[in-house]
C-alpha cells in the first residue's frame, strides 16, 4: 500500500499537481483484528468465508432476522464481519485484541489517522444501527451472549464518508514522498464508491458492478421500505442519501471457474469465443450460494440443457447471459419495492468488454452503458476532493461514459421467456437443494480437498 502512494507522489512530482489528499475505497464484510499499536493479529475473512453460520443463526434466533435487518439494513447472514468475529479463532478472541478495524480504518490508521469507522464500511460488519448511525447496542448484546470479546468499546468511532480525519503522520508523510499537509478522508465501502465514481444519482442513475462478484447499487434520498425478508441490504451515505445493493457472490468467478474448466486459455479467450447468438443453455451461477432475492448460501449452480452437440461457444454464452438473467430479476425486484433504478451503468473488468457487456445487456433487457476506469477509486477521489473543497458532492463533475450496450429487438422476447425461466430454475432447484443436495444429506463419500490453484484459493482473478 505504501509503495503505491509512493509510486503516485513520484510520478506527479514536479508537474504542479501534487496529491493533496488520500481517500480510501474498500472491501466489505471484511475486518481486522489488531493490537494496541494497530498491528493486525489475523487475516481478513472474506464475505465468501463459509465461517459464521453457527454465529449469525444465532443471532437471528435471538432477535429475529426481521428485527436483524431493520435495525443494520442488511439481512441476518454469516457474510456479515460480525458472524465472523464471533466465531473467529483464539487471535481474534485474545486479551491483546485492542480493536477490531474495517479495513479503510486499519490502513487509514496505519498512515496516521486517528480510528474511524465510515458510514457504509460499517454497515457491511452487520453491527450499524443504520438509522441511528451508530453501533447496535441491541445487536452488539445479543451477540455478546456467546461472544464476549465483541464489545463496543473494541470498535471505532463513527463518521460519514468523506470526513477530513487529519494529516498523514509525519514520518509517514516523508517516507512516502508525500506532504506533511495530505489530508487522510474517510472513504467508502467499494460498492458504494463505485456507485459515487460513475455518476450514480437516485431515481435516475444505477450502477452495475461486475467483477468477482457482480452488485447492483441503486441510490435514494431515504431509507427504502419493504426490504424486510429480502437479501437486499442498505445503508446511508450522506444524511439525505441511502445506498441498497443486491447481486450475486460469484458472477465474475463463475466465468472465470468455467473458462478454467474447458481450458480456453484465459477468461478473456472464453468471451472471445462466445458464441454471438443466444445460447440454448440456461446457467444459474450460484457457485457461491445463491443471488440476493434467496440469499441462501445451501443453493448450488447448474447448468440446464445441455446435449451431444452443445458446443464451448454456447456454454461461455450462457456463462455471460447467466449474471444479466439475475440481474434483470433483481430489476423486477427493485420494482416490487419501489425503488427506481433508472439508467444502468456498468463497471469494473466485465464492463470492459463489449461482447460480455452486450450478452448481459440482452439477458436482462435494458441497456447497459460502460464506465470506464477504476470507478471505485474514482469515487474515493472525488470524496477526497470534496473534503477539500475542490468539488461540491451535489454537483460532481460528470464520470466518462463508453457506448452504450442495448438489447436486440429481434431477441427481445425469447430473453424475455428465459429470464421468466431462469427464476422459475432458481426457485425449483432451491427446493431441490433443500430437500435431496448436501444441506439435506452427508454430501459424497468423499470430497478432495482443491489444490493451491484452485479458482477458489487464488487471489489474482480478473474477470469479465
């Protein structure tokens, strides 16, 4: 981390426009244990860490999941860092844990902040009372009953995304090449930062996030009613904006584990070879248990339709249309409730292919327009610049934009029979699942443990 901020200050040195301020866009559900000098004690558990289901059953046993997802906004599931905490191992749970840090507050420390916990970061640990902007003491209590070593006074202070928290510390400053006047500002939670960087606006401009995970985030000036059982989750970002995400955990790993299944060299070779016409194949890619509206971590992928003669092109395909079928689903859901979604914009890797950005276009029926870049690190940005007073949040200066990506009318109503289908699939093998797969049953007699390579242990994925 230090040596990017270094690398950034070299290459601007000298052209008059010297970094001013750093801002932070990170990873959620994730947080870190560490000592009274905020040195880390133990990894971070990732949202797709099956650890914390014993945790967060609990926790819904004593609240309720309903009264769980009122008060933090997102719904009662072992992703949450909370599920994590209380299940964590003996670092977690030691006398020399003094905190435990989101991970923009554990590097903004490190850098010299004091510790401060943002709106949105704090909201993806699963303990934020999201309207009152503050830790649960309901949760935190409920939780404390089987984790004691959870205490609010082992958590951060509260701020709004793009706080001014102070100069980096001096010694940091200079060995980084950096003034001793930089600013450090409170970030964001990536989704939300994403949602920032490409022009989100409530009720006109959406943001569609496809990268490991794929995650929609749509913008509202209040809290939206009517998510109580749904795996929609919500969270504010300034006093008069919210924030409610919904997506699936493995669209962009999906592809990524089929292209590395049929050997095409690459996922970029895979989309390549798509075939340009709709696939006969209907894929759920629940790789990663299921998508937002089920929100259950038991429900396995398939693939439905396949014969003799099916061939790569179909299969890489129907891999693509798979993540625009669950997101024109969660566009109908959006619907349901009553948040308007409005203009979708793409981000991350998979917006940067056309041919993945079309065959997602058509499969959830609505276009689908390309903003290029890091558009999380852009809204970290212009956060930054905003605590500074170069920018107005209200009035941000408007993100690049590709061409927009729309659907074929004369494919138009067979996408629209499939994604009536894929939801009736998703729904069927739920039950399926349930009743005869390996949450029902001891699974198979034996289960090879994936070796170092495997899609699942690798840290280096770039997906469409």
């Amino acid at each position: 981390m230090e040596a990017v901020l270094a690398e950034v200050a070299a290459r601007v040195a000298g052209t008059g426009d010297p970094v001013r301020a750093v801002g932070f866009s990170s990873q959620g559900e994730a947080v870190v244990p560490v000592d009274a000098a905020g040195r880390a004690l133990a990894g971070v558990p990732l949202g797709l860490d099956a650890r914390g289901a014993t945790a967060a059953a609990a926790l819904a046993a004593r609240l309720g999941a309903d009264r769980v997802q009122q008060l933090t906004g997102q719904p009662c599931h072992r992703m949450f860092s909370v599920a994590k905490i209380a299940e964590g191992g003996p670092a977690w749970r030691s006398r020399d844990v003094a905190a435990y840090r989101t991970l923009a507050d554990f590097v903004a420390t490190r850098l010299g902040a004091p510790p401060a916990a943002d709106w949105t970061g704090a909201a993806r640990t699963g303990m934020l009372d999201v309207s009152r902007r503050d830790w649960s003491r309901e949760v935190l209590a409920a939780v404390a009953l089987d984790a004691p070593w959870l205490s609010p006074d082992r958590l951060s202070p509260l701020v709004a995304p793009g706080t001014d928290l102070g100069p980096l510390d001096a010694a940091v400053a200079d060995r980084l090449g950096l003034s001793r006047c930089t600013l450090l500002v409170a970030g964001m939670h990536d989704q939300a930062a994403s949602y920032v960087g490409a022009g989100g606006r409530p009720g006109e401009v959406s943001v569609y996030a496809l990268g490991s995970s794929d995650c929609l985030a749509v913008g509202s000036t209040t809290r939206p009613g009517g998510l109580s059982g749904t795996g929609f989750a919500t969270y504010p970002w300034r006093r008069d904006r919210w924030i409610t995400l919904a997506g699936s955990a493995a669209g962009g790993l999906a592809v990524e584990w089929v292209a590395e299944l049929v050997r095409a060299g690459g996922v970029e070779a895979l989309v390549a070879e798509a075939s340009p016409h709709p696939s006969p194949l209907l894929v759920l890619p629940y790789l990663a248990g299921s998508g937002t509206l089920d929100n259950d971590p038991d429900v396995r992928g398939s693939v439905l339709g396949l014969t003799l003669a099916t061939t790569r092109a179909e299969v890489a395909r129907a891999f693509l249309e798979a993540s625009g079928f669950e997101l024109g689903v969660l566009l109908e859901a959006f619907l349901t409730v009553g948040v308007v979604v409005g203009d979708l914009r793409a981000v991350g890797t998979g917006a940067t292919s056309a041919v993945a950005l079309g065959a997602r276009a058509d499969a959830c029926g609505a276009p689908l327009t390309p903003a290029p870049g890091r558009s999380s690190a852009r809204g970290a940005a212009l956060l930054a610049a905003a605590a500074l007073g170069d920018v107005d949040v209200d009035d941000l200066p408007p993100a690049p934009l590709g061409p927009p990506r729309c659907p074929v009318e004369r494919t138009a109503a067979w996408y629209a029979r499939q994604r009536r289908a894929y939801r009736a699939l998703a729904l069927t093998l739920r039950d399926f699942e349930h009743a005869h797969g390996p949450a029902a049953t001891d699974g198979p007699p034996a289960c090879p443990t994936p070796t170092p390579d495997h899609p699942a242990h690798r840290t280096d994925r770039t997906t469409p």
